[in-house]
C-alpha cells in the first residue's frame, strides 16, 4: 500500500496506526524533518523510523538540507528515477528534485523546495537556516524545458503554485511583501506548461482542495484516493470523517447524526490544540461508527485528529 501525508517535522506518531509491512511506503510533502539538526539527533531519529516498519518517500521542504548535500547520501535509481538513499538507512528515501518516477504505475513528477518565512528568526536565535531551501534558477529552467507539453499524472511538491495560494493560512505578523514567492511563481508556470490529473502538497499545514490540487497536512491519505487512513479503530468501530458538526448534534438531546439513537459517547480531542469546544467526533455503539465533526476549531500547526 502506497500512504501520503502532509509535514512531519521530525513526528512521525501519525505513523502508528498504518499497521504497516516492510511492503508499505508513505509519502511524505517535504519538511520531513530527518535532515534538520545534522547531528546525533537525527541519526536517532533515523534509527527510531525503523520500527514503523515502513518505507518513506520523502520530497525536499524548506526545514531540513537538500540530501545531496550530505555526504552519507548516495544517488541510485529507483522508482525509474535517481533518489537519494543512506546504506545505514534503506527505508527513508529522499526524492530527487525534477525527476519523473514510476509509483504505482504512474508518472509522478517531484518539485521540492520553498521559501522560509521564519528564515531571519531562525538566523537571530541560531537555529538552522538552509541556503538551498530554494531550487537555483538553473534548476527551474531545466525542469521547464524536460516537461514542457508533457502530461505527467501526479505532481508532488511542497509548496504551491501562486495560484492557489491558501491566503487564509498567512501568519498576521508575516510582510507578505517580503516574503519571497519565486517557487510559487515558478510553479505557476510550471502549472500551465504541463497536462496533469493530480497535484499534492504540504507547506501551509492546512488540508484542503482546489480544482485538481490538494493540501495535506497532519492526516493520512491512501494515494490517488480520497480515503483517510483512521488514527484509530475502536473495537472495530468504522470511521466517517468530516460527518456532522457540533452544531448539529447539540441543537438538541445529544443524539447519533443518522439513526438518532441515545447509546452514544461523545469524544473529546486535546483541548491544548483546539479553540472552544474540544468535542471532535460522536460515537454511536448502536451504527458502529465514529462520526467526526466538520467544524472542530484545530490552532495553526495543529493535524486533525479525525
């Protein structure tokens, strides 16, 4: 099975409830955070993957170093495409920015890097800054000119082209007049020089469609298909994402959305990570479903529990 999600940022506790082989590999939209502190930190983090027993399909994101900028990286061919790989650690594989891969018997195009807004933070307080977080113009020109008029199936990147910009996501004390918005445009082009049928991508830490394109953050999606994957099951409850709201079920008795039954429990999320009620879902021991609420008020940087 082929899984695809939105950043990590070095947590990968979302991973837990894949109940993964050796088979299974998991996209992951750039920020991954595996290349971030390039010390003994990730290193420990690398070998604690291992035990998610899955293989990780990473893009380059704009928090952690281009692989091909360190040296335990080699390039070897995979997917009908090059990728970087560690010989310590087979199962994280970082995507080479530009190539056209073969997954799941579809030609899939990857486009990693952005635009850090937090850049002159992280420079003042010393935390990591990475100065190719960005693709070179001679990069963009040689990805236009090899795909141009060609239709390729998926695109997976980590920010987005211009167009689509999810403006609602813009953090208030952020100058967008400052923020630099070259790989947007690039992608923009990129956009109108290619056919595609679908476009993923991370970096606004919101989940959302647009036309073709989706943005995916904290939640598990089975790739090319508009199905999460449940953090949990519960005593093999099923579980129906985005059901009802909150609303709904307090207007009156606290009642089941569909079948109206009393036998019910309300489940809460962590109220640390939501404003007002932190109510996310009802579950009815009478249909056997957990009913997710549509309108649980998630804080910025928070996935969804549901």
């Amino acid at each position: 099975m082929i899984y695809i999600t939105g950043d990590t940022h070095g947590d990968f506790f979302r991973l837990n409830h894949l109940n993964a082989t050796k088979d299974d590999m998991i996209i992951i939209l750039g920020d991954v955070g595996i290349n971030y502190y390039l010390n003994e930190r990730d290193e420990k983090l690398k070998k604690f993957i291992k035990s998610y027993n899955i293989k990780l399909f990473c893009i380059q994101g704009n928090h952690e170093e281009r692989p091909e900028n360190i040296h335990s990286y080699k390039e070897k061919e995979m997917f009908g495409g090059k990728v970087f790989i560690e010989d310590e650690y087979p199962y994280i594989i970082f995507a080479k920015n530009g190539e056209c891969y073969d997954i799941d018997n579809k030609k899939v195009l990857v486009i990693g890097g952005a635009y850090s807004v937090d850049k002159d933070y992280r420079l003042v307080n010393g935390y990591q800054w990475f100065k190719d977080e960005q693709l070179k113009d001679s990069e963009k020109i040689k990805i236009k000119n090899k795909y141009k008029g060609k239709h390729i199936d998926v695109v997976l990147s980590h920010t987005c082209p211009l167009k689509y910009e999810p403006k609602e996501t813009f953090m208030p004390f952020v100058d967008q007049l400052k923020v630099d918005k070259s790989m947007e445009k690039f992608l923009d082009e990129i956009e109108e020089l290619i056919s595609y049928d679908k476009w993923y991508c991370g970096h606004y830490h919101t989940e959302k469609k647009i036309d073709k394109l989706e943005f995916m953050f904290g939640r598990i999606k089975i790739f090319l298909k508009d199905e999460f994957v449940p953090k949990y099951n519960r005593n093999g409850y099923e579980i129906i994402r985005d059901s009802c709201s909150q609303e709904t079920v307090h207007k009156n008795e606290v009642c089941c959305p569909k079948c109206n039954g009393k036998n019910v429990i309300i489940q809460k999320g962590n109220g640390e990570d939501i404003y007002g009620l932190d109510e996310i879902a009802i579950i009815c021991n009478d249909c056997k479903k957990v009913y997710g609420f549509s309108d649980v008020r998630y804080k910025p940087n928070c996935p969804k529990e549901l």
